[in-house]
C-alpha cells in the first residue's frame, strides 16, 4: 500500500469502499490480505468494518460505505478503531470532508463525570480539513450544554458560557440582569421569577473580517431554559426526565454562532439568549396572569408549561428593530413537534420562502434534514383572549406547533426573514456518528445556509 499524503508516514489508512469498488480495491492489495477480506464476505455493505493484518500488527482497516453518503457511514470508526496510533482516510468515492466530520462526531463522548472504557481513536491532524474541524467543534460544543445537568448548568453558568464564547471570538458582549432584565425583557424575566437561580439574557455581536458595515446581519434568538418543571401547570415525573435538554435550542445557536465566528463569515452576527428556569415558587407566575412585554403587548399566561415562547417574544421583538437580513430562533418548544415529525426532523416555520428553501435545501444537502410546517393564518385567532391581546395557548387541542409558532410571529413584523425552528435536541438511542444524548440538530444545516446568505 503506497502512501498518499504526509499522514500516511505516521498514521494507518482507512479504505472506504462501495459495493462497486470492491473488486477493485481487493485487486490492488496483497495477496494474503485480499484472502483474508474475501474469507470475510465483506461486500462494501454501510458500516462493515475489517482490521487488515500486517507484519506488525493492524496495518489498515476497510469500511464500507454502501449507498451511504452522509457523514455518519464513518461516525463509528472512533469507537471501533484501534487508538494506539492515528488514522487517515484513503482516496476514494466518498467526500473527505464529510468523512472527517463522521469520525469526529463519532468519537465524541459527555465524559466530565464518568471516564470512558476507553480513548477514542484519532485521525492524523492533517488528515482533518479545517472546515470539518471546526463543524465538529461546534456540534460538540451544544452537545455538551444540553448534555450538562441542570444542577451544574443554571441560568448564570448558561450566561457566562455565552460569554466567555463570544469573548473568544472578539464579541462585543451586553449581560443583561437584575432590574435591567426586568426592564428590557419582562416576559423573560417573568418565566424565571419562581426560580431562586435569577433569569438573565446575553445579546453579543461581532462582524466578520471581511464584512464591511453593509454585510447582511443574522440575527440569533435561542431558548435557554435550563430546567423546565412546567411550573404550577406542572409537568408529570416521566417528562421532567430530560428537560435538562430544554435549554437546546440556545445550545444550538450558540455552537451555530461559534462556527460562524470561527470560519469568519463575511456577515455581521448578533446573538440573544434567555437564561432561565422555569419552577415553582411564591413568586412562580400562574395561570391566568396578564404579563406586559417590553412593546407593550399583554399576554395571558395559559399555561406556565408554554413558557418558551415567552422567554422568546421579546428577544425576537429587540432583534427585528435592528432590521436583519435573517431573524431565526431555535426551540425545545413544543411537544406537538414531536408528534408530528418524530425526534430526528426539526419542524421549520419560515415567512420568507427564499429562506425556508435555502435552509431546507442545505439541511438535504449535508444530512441535516428539517421540514417546513405552516404558519398556517387560519390558526391565529385561536390565540385571542377576552382579557389580553393575546393568549400564550390555544383552548383547542389541535396544532400546538403552528399555535405556538403562530404567538412568536406576533413579535416579528412582516418585513423580517424570520425562521422558528422547533428541535428535539436529542438522540434516544446510539447511532453511528449520533451518540445518546444531546444533539445539535440543524445547526449544520443553518450554517450551510448563511454561508449560501452571502451569494443570494
């Protein structure tokens, strides 16, 4: 096996093969380790691994990648390879980027309190290109958030993360709290009145090197409510078990505004996130209060389990006034997301259909799929109160995605690109480049776009 790059001096070759190109690939190797592949009936078929023998050892492996042609074909190699020495990838069929990425959220792991069985195997450095490095990197960093548990992640550690990621990249960075936060998100602050850990809100903002001051801004609004009891609507033992997960869709666009600082962007980049826990106390709001947003809207609390799209409302409402090229905010919102689409497909409510088909199109294009919902008009008037301008819920049983989709809109004139996307957050189950646990799902996706926002 001849080398073909720098890495293979100091790293084993891993051979990605298809159906088709197995014969091929056999016919270029030793005799005895061809022998040893066909007594093994390996086929290309996604996911078979094979450790090739050599004179010292494991001297390659062998997946095969089937039909496969996303990243996760490869998201079981760190697991699965040896660990004692690098690794690199072959040339073959498959896309090297896509297969650095697979490898590397594949060896990923939440191991702050438990030390793993073992250490993941690593590819060579330059076997890694940049731009998959730093997609990893910040997969892994929402990753870890949700996977954080609610005792050592309140609403202040959710704020200094903000912080101390928006330093990192030179962010201009506003920590709102206290009767400021009362002040200029009240909806927000009132969420998180029960709770003895106070709310707080972080709005950063940073420009990319390149961007002049005409660059398009994006605008980011993540829910961050780091544990949701539901309140006195309160939630049944069964679903408090993973609403460690419910500051997910801040975790989401802080690794979204992570990458696109780190890839410096051409764009300018505002970020808000509302840290708060929803629990229950003297001071809780309930069911029936009349809350004022900072516009002036009132509200009647139907439900203190609805309570993401308050810890929203006002976010959004502060970041359409600076006029953005694209407003999108990401939320654990509603369960009837769940219902609808399954854990693994994000429910997308866009009112720019330019928008939506750039997402949607880049969600496709690097298997971060998303699936656009209604903001269905016809649903509005369901969110009507006799005693408020509007009710956070809707008496009937029906379309609780689109109602509560339906509320943020409200904040968010009709001029603004504005994109709500309702997120699970989470693998229930292991898979290949997916571990249990916290996910950072459509934030490749979302990149993608806004790296396409540049050329519309």
């Amino acid at each position: 096996m001849t080398a073909t790059s720098e890495a293979a001096l100091t790293s084993r070759p891993v051979f990605a093969i298809r159906p088709a190109g197995v014969e091929g690939f056999l016919a270029g190797l030793p005799a005895p380790q061809a022998a040893f592949v066909r007594a093994q009936n390996f086929t290309g078929t996604a996911g078979a691994l094979l450790l090739l023998p050599g004179e010292t050892g494991v001297e390659a492996a062998v997946l095969g990648l089937g039909e496969d042609a996303s990243p996760f074909v490869f998201g079981s190699l760190a697991g699965a390879l040896p660990a004692d020495t690098p690794w690199h990838f072959a040339p073959g069929e498959f896309d090297a980027e896509s297969a650095a990425l697979g490898f590397l959220l594949g060896g990923y792991a939440y191991d702050r309190h438990k030390p793993r069985k073992r250490p993941p195997a690593r590819l060579a450095p330059d076997a890694i290109p940049a731009r998959a490095a730093a997609i990893a990197e910040a997969v892994n960093v929402s990753r870890d958030l949700i996977n954080t548990p609610a005792n050592l992640l309140g609403p202040a550690e959710l704020a200094d993360a903000a912080c101390a990621l928006a330093k990192d990249h030179g962010a201009t960075i506003d920590r709102i709290n206290g009767a400021d936060l009362s002040a200029r998100f009240p909806v927000l602050a009132a969420v998180g009145a029960g709770s003895d850990r106070a709310p707080e809100a972080v709005m950063f903002s940073w420009r990319g090197s390149q961007a002049g001051s005409d660059a398009p801004l994006v605008s980011l609004c993540g829910k961050g409510v780091v544990f949701d009891t539901g309140g006195y609507d309160l939630k049944p033992s069964a679903a408090m078990l993973r609403m460690k997960k419910d500051m997910g869709g801040a975790a989401i666009l802080l690794g979204l505004a992570h990458l696109i600082m780190r890839r410096d962007l051409p764009i300018r980049l505002e970020c808000r996130i509302g840290c708060v826990e929803n629990s229950i106390s003297g001071h809780a709001m309930r069911p029936s209060d009349i809350l004022t947003s900072f516009q002036g809207k009132t509200i009647e609390v139907g439900n203190t389990d609805a309570e993401g799209r308050l810890v929203l409302c006002d976010l959004l409402a502060e970041a359409a006034a600076a006029a953005p090229r694209w407003l999108i905010d990401a939320a654990t919102l509603t369960g009837a997301a769940r219902a609808a689409l399954g854990p693994d497909l994000p429910a997308l409510f866009c009112n720019d259909d330019v928008m939506s088909a750039a997402i949607l199109q880049a969600g496709m294009d690097v298997h971060d799929p998303l699936w656009r919902l209604p903001l269905w008009t016809g649903y509005d008037a369901w969110l009507d109160s006799n005693v408020a301008d509007m009710n956070t819920v809707s008496s009937k049983p029906f379309a609780g995605a689109i109602v509560a989709a339906l509320f943020l809109q409200r904040f968010v004139p009709r001029h603004i690109s504005w994109a709500h996307i309702d997120v699970y957050a989470w693998n229930d189950l292991p898979r290949s480049g997916r571990p249990e646990g916290g996910e950072a799902q459509s934030l490749r996706a979302l990149f993608t776009a806004v790296e396409m926002l540049v050329h519309i």
